[in-house]
C-alpha cells in the first residue's frame, strides 16, 4: 500500500513521506486563538481545515492522534484591547458636557487622523475638523476608495485595507462630530487617544479586565467550533496557566548561552544559536530580516523596550510598563513574549519531540521559526547536533478577500457566527474548504460557492432519493452478495464504486487532496444517479445502497454530518439531534407523525366517501400496531419508526388521488384539497415529500421541514406573482378595452372638428382648410381620409354593438 504524504513546510517543495514517532500514533500541537476579539471566516478556513486533517488520519487512517490546542491570553493585542474598553468605560462615567465630550472626541479625530492617515495632515494644510474632512479625504485617498493603490501601480492588498479601515472609522467620527451625537460612532477613535493619555494609571494587580475579556473570547470560540463541527482538542492549555513554567523554561535558555538579560526583559540570542550549529528561520530564511514583520511579532507595546543586541533578536521575556499586566520573575515583574508561551506549552504536553505543528501560514514567520529555534535552543545537548523539535510543520492556507488577507487587526472580516446567521450553513462553509487544498490560499468567490452548491444538493438528493426507494421497498437484503449475475449494470455500479474507493484513498495519501476525493464522490454518485433513472430495467437498489453508504461514511470522515459519529455506517446524512432521540421515548418521538395520520383520517371519513377501496384503508390499516412491534424489536431509528404513520397517510392520499377522477364536483374538489394539503402542509411541516408516482405509491422522503416550508412559500410566492401579473394584464385589457370604445363612440364626422390645427370642414367632417386659411396639402388630405375610414369602420362596429342610443 501506498504511504501517505504531506506537504511539510520545512521541507519545501512535493509532499514527502508522513511516518509518526511512534507507528499508530500521531502528536499534534495546533495554535490556538489569540482570545481578545471573535472568531471570522479566517479562523473557520484554518480550524475547519486542521480539522479535516485530523479527522482523516483517525478515522480513514486510523490513527490514534492525540491533539493539543492553546488559548493565547497574554498577549499585546489583549492588553491593548482591553485596557482601552475599561478606559472608555471610565470616560463615560464621567461628569462631561455635550461641548467637554465634543472637544474631547475631535481632539481624538485630530490625533488618529495624524498617527494613522498622514496625507490628511501635514504642515502646510490647514487643520483638519470634521467639514473638511469629505473633501480632504477624496483628495488623498480617492483612489483607494474606488479599488486603487497607494502607489497607484498594482492590485490593492494589506496596505489598502488598512487604510481603508483608518478611513473607515474617520468616516464614522466625522459623521459624530456633524451631529452632535457625543461618544456614539466615535469609539475607533476615541480608544487609541484615551489609551495614550491614560493607559498607565490603570491599575493591573486586579487582572479580571484582561481576563473577563479573554474568557468570554474563549467561550464565543468554542461556541463557533461546535457550531462548525470542529471536534474538540485532546487537551487545551491556557498561557496564564503556565507562567512559572515559562519563566524556568526562559531560565534555562539563559543558562545554555542562546539568551540574555537587558534591562529587566529577556531575549533570544540568534547569532549564539547559530554558532553552535543550530538552524534559525528554517521555515521562512527569506524573511529572518524582514523588520516589519519582526515588529508585528515583537508586538505593538514592544517598541520601545531596550537593550537588544542585535534587531533580529526576540523577546522570551517582557518587562512590564505601566498599564501592562504582570507576574514576578527572576528578571522583575514582567511577561512573557508570544512566542515562548507555545513552545513551553507544546513541550510539556507531548515532550521533546512532536509529529506534527500547525497552524495557519501567516504564523509561518516569525512566530513559527522563534518557537522552533527557541524549543531547540532548550533541548540542545552540546556536540550531539541540531535538536528536531518537530518533524512536520503544517500551514494552513489563508482566507482573502480582494487580494487583502482577512484580518481582525485590518477589520476586514465576516464573523462566524455572522457567516453562520446569513450566509453559510456550517456543512456548506465546509464544502468550500474541502473543495481546495489545506495548504493553499483561499478568495472564495461566486463559482466556488455555486460549485459547493451543487454539489451539495447533489449528495443530498442521491441520499433521499436512495433512502426513499428503500423504504418503500421494504427490508434490505444483504445486497452485494445476492446481486444478481445477469445484471451486468449492477456489477458495473459495483466496479465503478470499488474504483472510487481507491481513488479517495490515493487522494487522501497523497496529502489530504481533499478536493480531489470530493470530485471521485461527485462522479461516483452521478453515475449512480444515471443507473438509477435508467428506465430499461429496474435497478438493483442493493448496488445503489452499497454506493450510498461508502459515499455516507466519506462525508462523515469528513466532518460533513455533524449529527452523524464514527465508524458512520449509517445511510445519509443522520437526522438532525439523532443522538437525543435516540435518548428519547420512541413514543413520544413519533407523536407528531401519529398525530398527522388521526387527523388525515379523521378529515377523510368526515369526506363521507361511499368508495370500498377507502373504506377498506380506513379500517384495516394499523400503523400502532405495526409501531409497536418496530418499538419491541429495538428500533430508535426515528425514520423507521415514523415510516408506518407516513405510509398509512401516503396510501390514504394515494386512494384520494385514485378516485378523484370519478366523484361528482363538488367531491372531487374537496379530495383534491384535501389531497394537496396532507402533501403541502401535514406532511412538509413534519419534514416529509411525498413524490407521486405514476401507477407506483408516492415515494416518502425525509427533508429537513426548513427546505420543503421554504420551498413552498417560494411556489406560494410565485403563483402569487403570476396571479398578481395576470391580474395586471386583465386590468391592463379592460382599461384598453374601454379607450377603444371610447374613441369608436365619436362619429367619423365629428373626430376633426375640435382640432386648432383647422377652420373649415367638407360635409364629411374632413378638414379642408388649415387655422392659417391655406388649403390642406393634397399628401395630409390623403392621410386624414385614411384616419376618417378607419374611425368610420370603428365606429360602424360601435353601433353594432352598442346601438346610436348608447
């Protein structure tokens, strides 16, 4: 068999072989979430696809993985963002005026437009206020606006997006400042002022401002992964939780000469590592001296920490200013830097060597190379060569939009619990995800979601359709082994899905090729599809049930059915809280399907129909009875124990449908009324579609009730439509109508004789002198003569309908 591959980013270039530590075994660490704001679409791209990876490799592979996650809360971005939170909160309180707070809120207009949007300010432009903001605006930063760039060459990005946020939020201060309207719209502003007036009177030794904040980020978090059908880590770490941790681990690096102390802050000594023969940047060499990003890794309170040897060197440990949470350390009061809070949380979980480190690529550096060189430095063992702290680095691609990566620090992101609300159910968001590759960046446009569409409501349909077609068939037998010989269709279908299943395999070992697995299943069920709807011969529905559950265990490998668990031997995607009515009385699951049938009972024998065919149904059909034998043999399955109620009330309709030809009017309109609503009400608001069939029962199908309502209220809205617009056209005939006659009332001798443009008539009524005294030119003379005839005729035709006295 072939082994499995992954793309591993320190080794650049074709997947490579995938061999664990331990054969059977899997360590994972993931990076967890920074917790101070909620989780966006480029959150839900990097743990969605982590994810299905993890879910590959347990239950495809079958792996025993055990999976560490960490909640970063310590970090400059939580500080920043709480500490101005409990600020404006302050500011609020206070005793202001409307004039104090206006003054207040442009003095923050002023200071935010010149820290963060420089082509508005300047020395030889007049101050900035809020009425010419609009005018300046559109004079420095128009072309932005209208999709450009900065330098005016290239496609926008990064730099864009985050001047068109700055903008963004002037807008809104501006907007305030017009109004009148105090604090209201000014909040992007104000924050970032009150901070650099006030941060350091806040007194950090009461540590619940940062917390209260992070653990309510943590539980919106966890909220969006199970809404996503994220599985849970194995073990969680929180950075708080391991400070003293840090602080021994930091000492350590000291003690082997890879670290150093400079005024009350610790940090990474690059050049020593490297000296003694350790590897630094080995995920991203390129960028080891790419300041910017040096910077964003340092974080934005770090600027102006000291006493570095050289620029590249990171901080393991920071000196706390004023304002900045704290914890004692052997350096002073201070905490610790971003990157040494992974790797000593990764290492004391799964020790001094993992399988596997992911997390999303714009981590790739520097975070990602500090924590290697860092976990390195402290496992090194002088003369015994470079420490592997990991064996595979996996990166996830990011999520873009407009060429910008979507971000919480550029403010260009959806929210998942937004996406979720109204764009995205969680199974289609992750469709989209496994329609690319793990590894590569996603710009998810229109074609991607209409290709995720479809081929959703392909699956689906296929699971109905095949679920429909069993039940209505009766118990399954052991289909494979007794399809029959002679059926040379059923034995290809047969082949066709031996095929796929050793495609997906291939596609999966070949470093998780998800969308390549995704297009085998879409082929498979096509063709599925085909022998099904083959009218030259009824199809072997045990071929079509073996295709169905191979496709049912793919989709829950791969995290597409979030009611359904492992090993997903089911068929179709299991009903929704299948696990809680699995837990429930099968009586009182199946009430509201009993319920439907008594009262389409009740409705048919109050019809007083004399036909035996229907009488015969109302009295010998007895779904109790047959419900309750369901119940003794164990059956929890809700669908098969609601099938006797539905089939009672199908058959019954049937019958409806059968007779209806031969009533009198009157009866026959009211079967058919009846027919339609125990299809289009009692049945749809339950989650059932019934499918006539000619000279066959109707199929039963189980559909999410959220579909067929929404269904019917889109056919009730179109008819709605087309009666309104047949309605319209009536109206637009009658109004026709009416002006035709009006006109045919005036005799021809009388149409020219209120016309201005003429002074004298023949005895006909046709003019024969213009308002000047000319004659009429011969060529209108012809033309008005034609006028006269056609309204002679019209009128002729009024007389004969409505007589001269009408």
């Amino acid at each position: 068999m072939a082994s499995i591959t992954v793309h591993n980013s320190l080794k650049p270039g074709p997947p490579v072989p995938f061999v664990p530590r331990e054969e059977g075994k899997v360590s994972w660490y993931a990076c967890g979430p920074t917790t101070y704001d909620l989780s966006h679409l480029g959150h839900a791209r990097n743990y969605v696809s982590t994810d299905i990876i993890r879910r590959i490799l347990m239950h495809h592979f079958g792996f025993k993985v055990n999976f560490v996650m960490n909640y970063t809360d310590i970090d400059d971005k939580i500080i920043i963002k709480a500490r101005r939170k409990r600020l404006l909160e302050l500011e609020k309180e206070k005793p202001y005026t409307a004039e104090q707070v206006r003054e207040l809120v442009f003095k923050a207009f002023q200071a935010y437009a010149a820290s963060n949007l420089p082509l508005l300010t300047g020395a030889d432009l007049p101050a900035l206020d809020e009425h010419s903001y609009l005018q300046r605006r559109d004079a420095a930063y128009g072309s932005v606006l209208a999709g450009g760039t900065l330098s005016g060459e290239g496609k926008p990005g990064d730099a864009e997006a985050k001047v068109k946020m700055h903008l963004s939020n002037m807008d809104s201060a501006a907007k305030s400042l017009r109004e009148g309207s105090g604090f209201d719209g000014a909040e992007e502003v104000l924050l970032p002022y009150l901070d650099s007036l006030y941060k350091e009177t806040i007194d950090t030794s009461d540590q619940t401002i940062f917390t209260d904040l992070t653990q309510a980020m943590e539980k919106a978090f966890n909220d969006d992964m199970a809404a996503l059908n994220v599985l849970p880590p194995d073990a969680v770490t929180r950075v708080t939780e391991y400070v003293p941790q840090i602080v021994a681990f930091v000492q350590k690096i000291i003690d082997k000469g890879f670290a150093y102390e400079a005024n009350g802050s610790v940090y990474f000594d690059i050049a020593a590592f490297e000296k003694a023969g350790n590897t630094y940047a080995r995920l991203r060499p390129e960028s080891r001296n790419d300041k910017a990003l040096q910077e964003e890794g340092e974080g934005s309170l770090s600027k102006s920490l000291e006493g570095k040897k050289r620029p590249g060197d990171f901080a393991l440990w920071k000196k706390s200013k004023p304002g900045e949470p704290y914890w004692p350390s052997p350096w002073g009061a201070g905490r610790p830097g971003w990157h040494i809070e992974c790797s000593v949380m990764a290492s004391d979980k799964l020790g001094q060597q993992m399988d596997i480190h992911s997390g999303g690529i714009d981590l790739a550096f520097p975070h990602h190379d500090n924590e290697l060189a860092q976990s390195e430095a402290y496992f090194h063992e002088s003369g015994k060569g470079e420490h592997t702290w990991v064996n595979y680095f996996l990166h996830m691609g990011h999520l873009s939009i407009a060429g910008s990566k979507m971000s919480k620090s550029l403010k260009n992101f959806q929210t998942i619990q937004d996406a979720l609300a109204t764009t995205y159910t969680a199974r289609n968001m992750r469709i989209v995800f496994l329609m690319g590759r793990w590894n590569d960046g996603v710009e998810i446009s229109q074609d991607m979601r209409k290709q995720a569409d479809n081929w959703e409501n392909t699956v689906d349909n296929f699971f109905t359709n095949i679920k429909a077609k069993l039940a209505a068939a009766g118990p399954a037998v052991d289909g494979i082994k007794d399809l029959s010989l002679e059926d040379s269709k059923a034995r290809g279908l047969i082949e066709e899905l031996e095929q796929a299943k050793k495609d997906v395999d291939a596609a999966l070992r070949n470093s998780f090729d998800t969308p390549g697995a995704m297009q085998v299943i879409l082929r498979l069920v096509r063709d599925a599809n085909i022998y099904m709807n083959d009218k030259s011969g009824e199809p072997s529905l045990q071929a079509l049930e073996a295709v169905a559950r191979w496709v049912t265990k793919i989709v829950g490998i791969f995290g597409l059915d979030a009611s359904a668990q492992p090993p997903y031997d089911g068929l179709g995607w299991a009903a929704a809280g299948a696990a809680s009515t699995a837990n429930l009385d099968p009586r009182t699951a199946v009430q509201p399907y009993a319920t439907a049938y008594a009262k389409v009972k009740a409705d048919v024998q109050a019809l007083n129909l004399s036909e035996a065919s229907v009488q015969n149904l109302l009295d010998q059909q007895n779904p109790e009875a047959e419900f309750v034998e369901l119940e003794k043999s164990g059956e929890r399955d809700l669908e098969k124990l609601a099938l006797p109620y539905l089939r009672a009330t199908s058959r019954l309709r049937d019958e409806l449908r059968a007779i209806a030809a031969g009533l009198e009017p009157q009866a026959k309109k009211a079967v058919l009324a009846l027919s339609d609503r125990i299809r289009d009400y009692d049945l749809t608001d339950l989650g059932v579609q019934l499918d006539d069939q000619a000279d066959k029962p109707s199929l039963i199908k189980f559909v999410p009730a959220a579909k067929l309502i929404a269904a019917r209220e889109e056919k009730a809205a179109l008819l709605a439509e087309k009666a309104r617009q047949k309605e319209e056209a009536r109206k637009a005939r009658e109004k026709a109508e009416e002006e035709k006659w009006a006109k045919a009332k005036v005799p021809p001798q009388e149409m020219f004789k209120g016309d201005a443009k003429y002074l004298e008539w023949d005895a006909d009524g046709l003019p024969t002198k213009l308002a000047d005294g000319s004659e009429v030119p011969k060529s209108q003379a012809k033309k008005l003569k034609k006028d006269w005839d056609r309204q002679k005729k019209l009128h002729d035709e009024y007389l004969a309908k409505f007589g001269a006295s009408a």
